[in-house]
C-alpha cells in the first residue's frame, strides 16, 4: 500500500486550516488513509494510503482535497481541461508522436505549469507523486513513466520517437559522460533498474525538442539539463509516457489537479499521434476523458440497508467531491477529473457510505436461520487427534514450506514427486512438505533437551504432484507421528498403530516394504480395505545421522482422507 | 613383680588406668602401643564416653509422638500382600509430607495454538457457519481472477505470490466460470462493470501458485454455495515475505461469506459486530471504510481489546457484482476476514508468529493458553 510523507507547511496551506494529530487521524478515514507518524522536528507527516485504486489520493494535495471536500462540501473545479466538444488552447505547445514510437511505447503526453516557484517542499512532493504514480499506478514505469523538466528550456514542439539505441545519444542525469540509450541501460543505475522495461525492443523512447535538445529516455532517466529540475525553477513541462491512454491520461490529471492546488497555472500542450486513439488524432492535454456514472436508487437503498433519500444522496456525495444529480429512480454522477475508478453501481454506492457517514448506519443482524457445521475431515482429525493425546503424544503444528535438505536430502530419498516453488525466497522455503515425518524428526533434531521419551504428532496438510488431479498435485490431510527413547522400537509403536485402529474403527494389515527412511524388515505399509493408507518403521540411522539424531526413533503416517 | 602381677591381671581383662598405682602404669607405658599390638605385651584402648539427652524442643516431639500415638512401627507404601493378609488393621499408615516437590509427568497433550483454532471455528458454528476447505495449489483464477483482481494487480507480482514450478499450469479451468470472468474483466459481461479493459490472459490464468490469500476458498465455493448460506474456512495461505517476527513463511487465515436476499451494509456491520464481541470480546468497536480490490463497499473493523488495546480485527466488504455475478450468483454476498493470530499470540503469551510453528518440543510442551 502507497506510504507517502508530507511536509506539515505544504499539508497545512493546502487544508487552509491546520490540524491536529487526533483531528486528522478522526478525519483519513474518509480518505482511506491512515496515520502513520508526525515526525515533528522533521515537520513531516507520514500517511498510508489504503485504496490502490485511488492514485489521487497519493499526494499531499489529494489528501487534502479529499479532506476539504468533506469538510466544506465543496467540489473542486479546474478550468484547464480539455474535452471532446471543447479544447483550451494550448497557445502553440505540441508534443508530437512519431509513427516508430509505436514499435516500443506508443503514447506520450505532456502539459506545462508556471506562476509559481519551485520550493523545496514542493520538488519533494512533484519527485513523490512520480514515484508513486509510476511504481504503484503504473507498474514500475512498465506502464507509466512520468518525467518533469524546465519548460523555459524547451523549443516547442517535443517528439517522443523510438529511437536507434546505438545512435540517439544525451548526458544523463547525475552523469558527466555523453551516453548513447543502450550504454545507458549498461551503465546508468537507473539504465540498469529500468532499462528492461525496453530491452528486447527494436528501437528505444526518445524524447527531444524541436531544436533537437533531448529532454530524456523514458522510462529510465531524464537528461542533464533540460530534465534537471532545481529549487527556484518556475516553469515546468509535465510528460508521461506509457502503453495505454486511460492510464496515461489520468495520470496527467492527477498531477495537473496537484500542481493547480499548490499555486500553479496550467498550460495545455496539444497531443498528436500518427495513429486512431480512443479520443482521436489529436488530444490537448490535460484531457477529460471520463463518461458519466450512475446508479439506481432502489440498489443503493438495498445495497445500504437504508432509505436514504435522493437529497441525503446527492448531499454524501457532494462530502466525496462528487457531483450528483437524481431524479426518481437514479443517481447520475460527474466523475471528478483525476479519478477513474468508478466500474460498476457499487462504486457509487461505496462514495454514498463514506460520505453520509459509516457512523449513521446502525449494525443488524442477518436474519437469515443457517446450520453451522465443521468439515467431514474436520471431524476424522478431531477423532485423531483425541486418541493420540490419549496415547501420551504432544500435538505439534509445523510450517508447510521446506528445504531440499529437510526434505529430500536428509530423509534419503529422490523427492520426484514433490512440489517445488519456482521462485523462492530463500532456499529455506523452496518445497511444498509432501510428508509430516520431516517435521517430526526436525522436532526431534532441535530438542534433544527435552526430557524423554518424546512422543509427538500432527494432523496437518502435505502435498504432493499427482497426475490424476486437474492442478498435477493433491492436497492431503495426513497424521504424522514420531517417538524417540532409548528403548524406542517396533513393538511399542506396533502396539500404537494397533490401538490407534481400533479406536477408529477401522481394520487394517501390515505388508513388507523397502523404504530408504526406514529399517529394512521393521517398517511397512498399512493396507486398510485393500488400499494403502500408511507407512510406519524404526527410522534408518542413516536418516538419523542426517538430521543429527542420536535417540532410537519410530514414526508412522497416515493418509486420514483414505481413512475417513 | 610389678610385670607379673600386671601382666597376670590384663591376661583376665583390661585393666583400668585409673586403677593402677603409679610403678604399675610405668611399666604399662613402657610396654605397650598405642595402635597394632605385634612385639609388645601389652596395647592401650582409649575410650571416651559420650552422653545424649533431648533438648527442649526434642522432649515435646516426644510427647507430640506419644500423645498421637505413633510408635515407629507405622506402615509406608500399600502393598497387595498387606491387602491380602489384612496387616494393615493391626498397623497405622505413616503420614506423608505435603510438601515434597512432585516429579514432573509429561502428558499427552493438544497444542495450544490448535485448540485455540479449534474453539474460533466451533464459535463460528455456533453462529451458523459451515466450514469450507481446499488445496493449499491454486491457480491464478481462482487465486486472483475470480475475485476480480486485473492480472496486472501488483499483488499479483512474482514478488508476492510463489509459483509452483512444476506442473507451472493447471490443465483447465471450469467452465462456464473462465469465460464469465475473463469477460467480466475485459468489458464487464453482463454484471453491470465496464470491467479493467484489457485483454484477458488465458495462458496466465492457468498458472499455478501457493494459495495466498483465504478468499480464493470464498470464492470457490460461490458456485455451489447455498442461499441464505454462511461459510467459513480457516485456510493455510503462502506469502512471498521474509521470515520475521511479524510474517511466516505461511500461515492462517480465517475468511468467510454470507449470501442472502436481504445481506446489505447494516447487516455487515452487525456481523463484525458480533465477531468483534464473540470471537475477540472486544470492549468497543468502530468501523472505517477500506479497500479490498474484490468488495465494494469496504469497511475494516477495528476493536478495542481488554489487553491489546485498540487494533484491526478484520477487514470485509460486499462482494462486487463482478466476482458473484460471474461466479452465478445473484444474491449480495458478504466477504470478511479476521487477523486471529494476534489474538492466539495474546492467548499463548507470545510475541513473535513465528513460535506458534515451532518444531521445539518442550516450548510447546511447556506451553499454556490463558
């Protein structure tokens, strides 16, 4: 979940009045967030964002925007967008799309901001907003890459092209060296982070002004000059660049909004592709691209368990920042210019909850009469569980990811039909346990200082591959069960297996085995109506001695979903 | 003679020193050694007398015995042949001291982490609901699909979920629910969604990864699920997470589902409510809007606990149309899940998760609940 920090001053001057701790952590909830810490010599207040739809919401001026809406129920208004019937003019800024950009990264999109000096604060937030926006909303630059540069630099119009990697050439940031974008991706930490987004591909982003002055490689770093943006800068141009419009567009009204609630003047850069996009040829960023929502009242009323009238519902969502208008049966909504997140009703309907107050609908309880009820294997391992206390066992719970050492190695065996994880964290978790013994006997490796005899068992899941099933592997519930002592054997755990049977009601055989885990001719399978259900035997000192073992140890497993 | 008069009466018995004149002990000092008597006629004993009386406080233990009548003779442990013959009639029992410490026993005994898992679900029974389980391998479908999370939702990344290497891919996925929901995420179906607008992966829906998450099983059991119905599982789930005191390898959660006509907000909130009170004895609750990417509405439940305090207990939510729908379901469901780890820590007097998983004998031997 997004975490951001926000500078008291910057939050304050946009709140209009600040706030204290209690009052703020009383009033995020209506914008998910949560307090995280107010580090108060650093001034700075640290927010967790919970709703990962909601991108936003993850700047000081989201939160704050959120905040006043409900406050003052007031809506935000931003005259800079441009619509499908109406375009601002963009005063001659173009950013140009050309036709190779599509080989690699087909949209690119930009606006431009003045009237107000960068200060440290706010270059903290702009670095901030891109990072979230490019990390959370935009899969690590995958989709979203954003990039801010001196606008007073720039000879409009920008082209975004997809260049030949071994030829377009710049100084990155934080770099003296003139690099071409593949020596870039070689050499540069964020050419070595980012540079796979665009590897495997023919040409790379480009994105240079028409006086050729290159502003950067999206989306992996930004030039030295016209992409360093410093404290004291007063115009910036704004472009971000992606592999689907909606995404990019939205973005672009979020900072817009931002930049607008922190003293900018917006100034839109008209967009054009050599290809049809959703919104046409030619798009003047920032771009309205929003249809209108609505919902019925009769689903919302049953969906709230209250009778909310058409007025309380325009009125909650007004507290959102959402305009709304009703007439007898349905509620129609203007979807605020940096939101896009309404999919369904039931999106409605959650902005109707939060805005009326979660604390205005009294908890019921469902009427509905239902039979609860434990599960069939639920019910056999409660039974197991109870003969085996019965016979002196301690009941252990054990992790169900292993190692090849835990699991393979030590128990001497070819492991062929375990399940492997294909990404590991660590190689301390890298199989799924197909058995309860190797559990057991790591019980048995660590606690050798426990008084004996030890007497131990779980009922737990194993799994392991399995042809038959749809997914190749099955999911088993099994009991496991060890014993070590110094006069440990067959016989007593022959006596276990037996009583255990007995009180199970169950009838059962021992056949002969070969098992590397076990003593040759003191181990079998149990075989219960004629199917095999069960190993047990006096555990291999050779498996032992791989665990680090030196008590005579037996153990037995059961496969209870055979059993039950 | 002093020697044969000397002589003669030591040969009858030991002749007592103060007895003898001074010439006679002369000559007894003379002849005589002090330890092993080989070459000389005579050897020296030395005697002392000692004398014992009881103290003060022994002459009233005397007179406690006599006065409660026991004389030494008394009989220790019960034996058959004292049953048999009946020798205990003419004998009493000697008493034994309270206060001797036991030896230790090691009993057979539930772990206690299981049996605080055990009364959460028979406390969900007791409210209605009926467990559900499944395979701890699940599929992209219904691990993240169903519950309509688009397949580029971060929590979807190789950095969150573990893949199974081998077989990397389910064969198939039942229909009709594939195409329902690869619909509902491309433009909706007919649920009413305008859906995440992309194109649906049916290569990737396939692979296989470790369960992470509780709901896949709420999900699971949406197509066959019985209205009014309520069911719970408490489900192992695998995260890709470094091991520490506050993350497992893999662990429990505990999800559930009410479908209902007449489900809505109010009866959610009433159910946390009863949750909050039942399961957690919580003093207070309070209710905050969430986000869960497969519920809308959302609400987390916080409670103010006896000991812990105030802390989330839950998250919940009505499910989205967009994964009941798809799934054939027509009714609202409610989807909740409680952190009952926290709670089990608090009850066994842990600290860190870890330690509920221990292979370490004698700590859970050793282990109480509250």
């Amino acid at each position: 979940m997004p975490k951001i920090e926000v500078h008291e001053n910057l939050f304050n001057s946009l709140l209009g009045t600040p706030y204290t701790d209690e009052q703020l952590e009383a009033v995020f909830p209506v914008a998910k967030a949560e307090l995280d810490g107010h580090d108060v010599a650093e001034k700075l207040y640290k927010i967790e964002l919970n709703d990962t739809n909601r991108p936003d919401l993850w700047s000081a001026a989201g939160v704050a925007r959120q905040l006043v809406s409900y406050r003052d129920k007031t809506i935000a208004r931003y005259d800079f967008f441009s619509t499908a019937e109406e375009e601002i003019d963009s005063g001659g800024r173009r950013l140009v799309v050309h036709e190779s950009a599509a080989l690699v990264r087909p949209f690119s999109i930009g606006f431009a901001a003045t009237g107000k000096v960068v200060d440290e604060e706010i270059l903290l937030n702009l670095i901030q907003s891109q990072e979230k926006l490019c990390n959370n909303f935009g899969r690590k630059r995958k989709t979203i890459a954003m990039g801010v540069y001196r606008s007073d630099m720039i000879t409009y119009p920008v082209h975004f092209e997809g260049a030949d990697p071994d030829k377009a050439h710049f100084v990155p940031l934080h770099m003296d060296e003139d690099l071409t974008l593949r020596e870039i991706c070689a050499k540069h930490p964020k050419g070595l982070e980012y540079g796979p987004i665009v590897a495997d591909k023919p040409v790379f982003p480009f994105l240079y002004d028409d006086a050729n002055e290159v502003l950067s490689f999206p989306p992996v770093i930004n030039s030295a000059r016209i992409g360093a943006v410093e404290v004291g800068d007063e115009h910036l141009f704004f472009e971000f660049s992606g592999t689907g419009l909606d995404d990019l567009l939205l973005a672009a009204s979020i900072v817009a909004c931002d930049c607008a609630d922190m003293g900018f003047t917006i100034l839109p850069v008209r967009c054009e592709f050599p290809y049809d996009t959703d919104y046409g040829r030619e798009i003047t960023v920032p771009y309205y691209f929003q249809q209108p929502a609505a919902c019925e009242l009769g689903f919302l009323r049953k969906m709230l368990g209250d009778a909310l009238s058409g007025e309380q519902v325009v009125d909650a969502l007004r507290h959102m920042g959402v305009f709304a208008l009703v007439d007898e049966k349905m509620v129609y909504i203007t979807v605020p210019e940096y939101r896009n997140d309404f999919l369904h009703p039931v999106d409605i309907v959650e902005d109707v909850m939060i805005g009326h107050g979660l604390e205005n609908f009294a908890p019921e309880l469902p009427n509905d009469s239902t039979v609860g009820r434990i599960t069939e294997e639920e019910a056999f391992a409660r039974k197991v569980k109870e003969i085996m206390v019965g016979l002196g066992f301690q009941e252990m719970m054990y992790n169900y990811l292993g190692s090849k050492r835990e699991y393979i190695e030590n128990m001497h065996v070819d492991g062929s039909d375990y399940i492997q994880i294909a990404n590991p964290m660590s190689e301390n978790y890298e199989y799924v346990r197909p058995s309860v013994i190797p559990s057991l006997l790591e019980s048995e490796s660590v606690s050798g200082h426990a008084v004996y005899p030890h007497q131990i068992f779980e009922v737990g899941k194993v799994a392991f591959l399995d042809d038959t099933d749809n997914s190749g592997t099955t999911t088993r519930n099994y009991l496991g069960f060890l014993g070590a002592s110094s006069d440990m054997g067959f016989n007593q755990l022959s006596s276990q297996i037996s009583t255990l049977f007995y009180f199970l009601n169950r009838e059962y055989v021992m056949r002969d085995m070969a098992d590397p885990r076990f003593i040759g001719g003191r181990c079998g399978k149990l075989v219960s109506k004629g199917v095999e259900v069960g190993i047990f035997g006096e555990v291999h000192p050779a498996v032992l001695e791989s665990w680090g073992i030196t008590m005579p140890t037996v153990a037995c497993e059961i496969d209870l979903d055979l059993l039950k | 003679m002093v020697a044969a008069k000397v002589l003669e009466k030591a040969s009858v018995e030991a002749l007592d020193e103060s007895a003898l004149n001074e010439e006679e002990r002369d000559f007894v000092a003379k002849n005589s050694k002090k330890r092993g008597a080989a070459g000389s006629p005579l050897k020296t004993i030395e005697r002392e007398e000692v004398f014992f009386t009881l103290t003060d406080a022994g002459a009233n233990a005397k007179a406690a015995l006599l006065a409660a009548n026991i004389t030494g003779e008394e009989l220790g442990s019960v034996t058959t042949s004292m049953l048999s013959s009946g020798s205990w009639k003419r004998a009493s029992f000697r008493p034994y001291s309270l206060n001797t410490p036991p030896a230790r026993l090691i009993p057979g005994r539930r772990n206690p982490y299981g049996s605080y898992l055990q009364w959460v679900k028979d406390k969900l029974c007791s409210l209605g609901f009926e467990e559900f389980d499944g395979p701890l391998v699940e599929n992209e479908f219904w691990n993240g699909d169903a519950l309509f999370m688009p397949q580029f939702h971060s929590a979807r990344d190789i950095h969150d979920v573990y893949y199974v290497k081998n077989p990397s891919h389910a064969k198939q996925i039942e229909e009709p629910y594939l195409s329902q929901v690869a619909q509902t995420h491309e433009n909706g179906w007919s649920t009413g969604s305008r859906g995440w607008r992309y194109s649906f992966d049916h290569e990737f829906t396939r692979r296989q990864v470790m369960r992470s998450q509780g709901t896949v099983l709420s999900a699971k059991t949406l197509p066959h699920a019985k209205v009014p119905g309520k069911y719970f599982g408490v489900a192992r789930c695998f995260r890709y997470d470094q091991v520490d005191a506050t993350h497992g390898a893999d662990f429990y959660q505990t999800e559930g589902i009410v479908l209902g006509k007449d489900v809505n907000l109010k009866t959610l909130l009433g159910l946390l409510k009863m949750f909050a009170e039942e399961v957690a004895g919580a003093e207070e609750v309070k209710y905050v809007p969430g986000y869960f990417p497969f519920t809308e509405p959302s609400i987390e439940v916080h409670i103010k606990h006896p000991v812990l305090g105030w802390f989330e207990l839950g998250g919940s939510g009505i499910f989205r149309p967009e994964v009941t729908k798809a799934l054939g379901i027509d009714v609202p469901v409610l989807a909740w899940g409680l952190g009952i780890d926290r709670m089990a820590l608090m009850h066994l007097g842990l600290n860190d998760l870890r330690e509920l998983f221990t292979p370490d004998i004698e700590s859970v031997r050793m282990r109480r609940g509250n």
